[in-house]
C-alpha cells in the first residue's frame, strides 16, 4: 500500500529533508513488524537449517529497521528536540523487545544451534565461521539457554536499562544546556584570547543577551578554564561542569547510576557470569578483568612517578607565578598552560592561525590520498540533516564511489558535547553486489564568527583526525556480512585506526600539506612543528593518571557486586584513591555525567583507550621505520586492519599487518615514561 513516509520507502541515501518527527515512531512499528515476518519465514522454512537459509537469512532481515534506526537514533545523538527525545523513550523499549524476542525465539536458536554443531564439516570461509561463531555466541550470551522464567525476567531487565540510559544521557544533556554564565564586566574575561571572547559575545547577542556567554559546551568551556585569570569563576565553571546530574533534583543522575549498575550485574549473573566486567570483556582483546586490572596497574607504576614530578612541578610553578598555596582542580588547565607556554614558548593562540578548519579537513583528506589512494569530492546534491553538515563522496584510484562522507562539525543546541563516528549505511555484499557505506563525523568545534574563520586548536586538530581514523574504519570496509563489517570489531580493537591516525599531526611531512595561516597563506614555521613534537610528552604522566583513574572507575563499577553500594560520590571517591593529585571536591562526581559508561558502548570497556594505544604506538612505530607515507605499510594497513572489519579475531589481523604481537615499549618512550632505547 501507498505511503508517504519517507523512512518506509526504498532509499539508498538518509531523506533528511523530508522526514518529520511524526514519521518516526510509524516507520518504527511497520519496519520492526516487517522484520517479525522476515524471522518468521525463516524459522517457518521447512528445509533442514543451512549456513544459507539460516545464518545468511538472518545476518540480512531487518535491513530497513536497521535503517530507521541508524538514521533515529544519529539525529537524537546530532540534532535532537523534546520530541525526538519523547519517541526514543517510547521506542527504544519496543526495539529491546524485538531484539529479544530473537534471541529467545527457540525455534531460530534451534537451527543456528544445528548449523554450529556441524561447523566442523561445513566447507564455510573464515568470515563465514566468524558470523556462525559470532551469532551463536551473541544468542547464548542473551539467554537463549535460559529457562523460561529467567528469560522473562532478563527482558524486563533490557527494556528498563534501556530507558534508564537514555535517561542518564537526557539529563547530561539536560545539565549541560541549563547552566550560562553571563558576563557583563570586560575585566572577568582577562586572559582569553580574542577568539573565545568574540565567540562568548556572539552567544550571548543570539540568546538576546548583554555581555559574554560562557556554557559548559567545550569550546565555551575549555577556553576559559584554560586562560581566564580570574580565579573565582574558573573555580564556579569548574564545580559546574563537575556537578552535572549531582544536584538531587529532577536532573540527578545518582539514582540512575545505582540503577543501571545493579540490572547490568544482575543481567551477567542470570547469563551465568561473575560480573558485567566478565561478561563484556569474553569478548574483547583483553579477555578477562583481571587482565584489564593488571595491565591498569602496569600503566600506573609506570606513570605514577612521571605524574607526582609534573604535580609538583605545577605546584611550585602556581606558587611562584601567583601565590597559590593549594592547586585545585580549577587551578590545572589554567597553570598547565602557563607552564607549557613558559616551557616551549607555544601558546595554542599561536598555532590556531595555521588550523583553518576547511585547511584541516583538507589535511585529513590528502594525508589518506598518499596513503590509501582516496579522492574527496564534495557534493551538493545529498539532504541533509542541518545547513553545518557538508557531504563528500570518496572514489578510489580507479574512481570507484567508496563511501559517502557527512561531517558536521559545530556545536549546537540539539546537539551532544563530545566527538563521534557514525554510520547511516553499513558496508555488505549482497547478490554480488558491493553496497558501499555511508558514514558521518560529529564534532564540537567553535564556530566560524563574522570576523575569524572556524580556527581549531592543535588538541582540536587531533580529535578531527582521531575521529576521521574511524571514519576509514566505516569506509574502506570490504566484508561481506554488515554485522562484522567496518567498526564492527571488538571495542579494544576499535581505536586502533583512529588513535594511530592522530600521529600525522605531529610529523613535518604531513603538517606541511595543510597548516597554513589563514590569513597569509604562510606555512607553519617548523620551529613550531619541533615545538609541538617535543610538547607532545609535556604532562603525559599527568594525563595518563588521568585516563587510567577512568579505566579503573569504569571497572569498579562493572567488575564487582555493586549490591552493597550505597552512595555513588563515596564510592567513585574510592575507586579514585590510587590515581589522585587534586583535593577532592565534595559538590562534584564524575560517574553521574560519564556518558560513556552509563550511555554509550563503553561499559567495562574505558581502559580500551589506552589498550589501543598500546597498538597505535607500536603500529605507528613501523611506519616511522619504514617512511610515514609508506606505501607498502599502508598497503598492508588497509588490507589487515581497515578492510576487515571483525571477520578474524583483531589479535591475528594485527600480527598479519605487524608480522608480530604489540610490544607496551614504544607507547611508554612515545609518552616519555621510559627512555628510548638504542
């Protein structure tokens, strides 16, 4: 029957441009009913179970479900309203159902089950026994061996986590729209640069308002935490921004942390493993979490020292500079980058000029053309979901369309803080036909005002090319199945092409194809380039403690019992104690507004970061050895790592690209804990 929902039709391309809130939640129920049919006539089929009529039917049903959802829940991360936020509370309840109603369909389990024990004398290519195994796995860790009651119940806990953490995400988002601090005195704005307090007037003159806008958005927030003199309100921003969901209002997140820990600890016991920590990590790199622990613990001996020297060197350096007899939390960004200016005569201010954000993307996308032949073209005629978004189409060197590229890089209010990969469109092979993905970046970077163009930090440039690695991940995926295609890999693995690709910003060759000021054209002067290479260790300790103090909150949460927890600040005050250098602040709590744990995929999984690390650095390391444009490296980079997705086990696709197992060495003199050898 005719439609005129534009989610249900046939489309290869997002209809951004027609689609309307109330499109969504009917495009929900007919495609989830489709995709019930679908199943339905799978398991209905009366021939015996086959990989084909089984495992292929089932990795390719729900495509157009797949779809509106990619497609709902991208906007709700990227361009999100009350009413958007209203359906994916109505709707992610009805999706944990379906998603359950699979795993615990018996009749399907049965015949998956029946292909699985043949596994042995089927004649399946690796990437086949990849999604057998994989599939399989995914029913037996979703219960489908339960008994009936306990099946019953681990729905229930599904369909409550899943509001509870769009919830947790709502009121994050909620916290970080609410708080503004308007200025109206000149003088509170001593020490930022011309650019923040241009961008602080222009957000104030669009809210209507007189004087200087300051938000807890990151490039609102960042710039004056780092350079605003006046102590007072670094110290009221700073307990604003650390106090998101702790206010015991209809915005705290405490409950909902208490919340979310226990169904996941339950959800891992009725499954039969320890912890939620135990049942996540079955199925990453790190294996168990005692080995995350262990190798945790490694980092901290090595970084600890390395991070008590930098306090104390900080320290001394307040004291001297302004008196301060006690550093706080505030006091860091501040001092830090007084220290690195007195050091290495290097003010970010300085470099901005030479990080055009249009130079940079240009940058991104010719340090890939010399290593991986692709060409970016950008294209006028795809929707889209706002005016920020620009749409590219990337060929290879026999102009074949490799993927089409959405970037969308300002903050805005419908819009989550942070930086993220996403895909509307997966990569597959299907009837012989490669279908090619469609794959988007969303960043926060401030932007462009009536008299500068959006000019990046060098911290900035990073994280466009962090993100941009993932990026390559989606759009040089060459599988045939969606499910184990592109960044669909272990999450321990998933950072490896995105931390890896970070380490051209520091390298001449690359700096040299796009760092040019933008109002002379001139190049960046390469005692600056020496400057930032040698900067780059600059308070490592100090920011390794850091992400491993996350890495170990993370797993106090998910690897223990949290039945005996009672209040969320005492606990996260403890999981804390090995890796503190500040005061504590009574009015803050990190865990309450830690999206990544307790909203994204990153539960049990925050010491991946440095895990991948531990790659890049020793993958980075080859192509140093060899030249950083390499062909024969990158060669072996794209066809390893970038094209395969998760059709082997990551630890054999990285031995393949390396010839050998990652060594810690080369992450631990990159960041100046240890002393190169040789």
């Amino acid at each position: 029957m005719p439609t005129n929902n534009p989610l249900l039709k046939s489309f290869d391309k997002a209809p951004f441009e027609q689609i309307k809130n109330e499109h969504f939640k009917p495009a929900f129920l007919e495609a989830i009913e489709n995709a019930r049919k679908e199943i339905d006539a799978l398991v209905e089929n009366t021939e015996a179970p086959t990989f084909e009529n089984t495992l292929e039917a089932l990795e390719f049903s729900g495509r157009q479900l797949d779809r509106v959802s990619s497609i709902f829940f991208n906007l709700n991360s990227a361009e999100t309203n009350d009413e958007i936020q209203k359906i994916a509370q109505e709707v992610s309840p009805l999706l944990s159902e379906f998603g359950n109603d699979i795993t615990l369909n018996e009749a399907l389990f049965k015949r998956i089950k029946s292909v699985y024990e043949q596994r042995g004398h089927l004649d399946l290519t690796t990437e086949q026994q990849t999604l057998l195994e994989k599939r399989y796995k995914s029913f037996s860790r979703n219960g489908a061996n339960l008994e009936d009651a306990a099946k019953k119940r681990l729905r229930e806990v599904d369909a409550e986590l899943s509001k509870l953490k769009l919830k947790f995400g709502e009121n994050v988002l909620a916290e970080t729209n609410k708080y503004e601090l308007l200025l109206t005195k000149e003088e509170d704005l001593n020490g930022l640069p011309e650019g923040a307090k241009e961008a602080a007037a222009q957000l104030a003159k669009s809210k209507e308002k007189e004087g200087w806008l300051i938000t807890l958005d990151y490039p609102s927030y960042i710039p004056f935490m780092k350079y605003a003199k006046n102590r007072a309100l670094r110290k009221e921003l700073s307990l604003a921004f650390g106090s998101k969901g702790f206010h015991k209002d209809e915005l705290d997140n405490q409950e909902n942390v208490l919340k979310i820990v226990s169904l996941r600890h339950e959800r891992a016991n009725l499954l039969g493993y320890q912890t939620h920590a135990h049942f996540v990590l079955e199925e990453r790199m790190a294996e168990t979490p005692e080995k995350v622990q262990s190798f945790l613990t490694e980092l901290l001996e090595k970084a600890k020292p390395a991070a008590e020297r930098e306090f104390a060197e900080l320290e001394a350096f307040a004291k001297e500079l302004d008196g301060i007899a006690q550093l706080e939390k505030w006091d860091s960004a501040y001092y830090s980058e007084k220290l690195k200016q007195k050091l290495f005569n290097l003010d970010d201010e300085k470099l901005k000029p030479y990080f055009k954000l249009e130079n940079v993307i240009d940058g991104v996308f010719k340090v890939t053309e010399k290593l991986f032949d692709l060409n970016f073209k950008e294209v006028f005629n795809v929707e889209k979901y706002h005016d920020d978004v620009k749409t590219f189409e990337v060929y290879d060197s026999s102009q074949n369309l490799v993927s089409l590229f959405y970037a969308d890089f300002h903050p805005r209010p419908g819009k989550r803080g942070g930086a993220w990969m996403t895909s509307y469109k997966p990569q597959y092979t299907l009837q012989g036909k490669n279908s090619r993905p469609h794959i988007s970046n969303v960043c926060n970077f401030t932007k462009p005002t009536s008299t500068k163009p959006s000019l990046l930090t060098f911290n900035e440039v990073t994280t466009l090319f962090h993100e941009f690695g993932h990026a390559l991940h989606g759009m040089l995926a060459n599988t045939t199945y969606p499910s184990i295609s592109g960044t669909s890999v272990y999450w321990d693995f998933a950072e490896l092409p995105s931390q890896i690709l970070e380490n051209w910003c520091y390298e001449k060759e690359a700096l040299e194809l796009f760092a040019f000021h933008y109002e002379t054209g001139e190049l960046i002067p390469m005692e600056l380039v020496q400057k930032i290479k040698e900067s780059a260790t600059f308070q490592e300790g100090m920011a390794t403690l850091r992400q491993l103090s996350f890495g170990f909150l993370d797993m106090a949460w998910h690897g223990k019992d949290p039945s005996k927890i009672e209040e969320v600040k005492n606990y996260e005050s403890k999981a804390f104690e090995g890796t503190n250098l500040f005061p504590e602040t009574p009015e803050t709590c990190m865990s309450v507004a830690f999206s990544h744990i307790f909203q994204g995929g990153y539960s049990s999984g925050y010491y991946s970061y440095k895990w991948a690390e531990v790659l890049d650095a020793d993958a980075f390391a080859y192509f140093k050895e060899k030249g950083i444009f390499n062909k024969e490296v990158a060669t072996k980079f794209k066809e390893h790592v970038l094209s395969k997705g998760g059709t082997e086990n990551p630890m054999t696709l990285y031995k393949r690209f390396r010839g050998a197992a990652p060594k810690i060495e080369p992450l631990l003199e990159r960041a100046g804990l240890i002393k190169k050898v040789g």
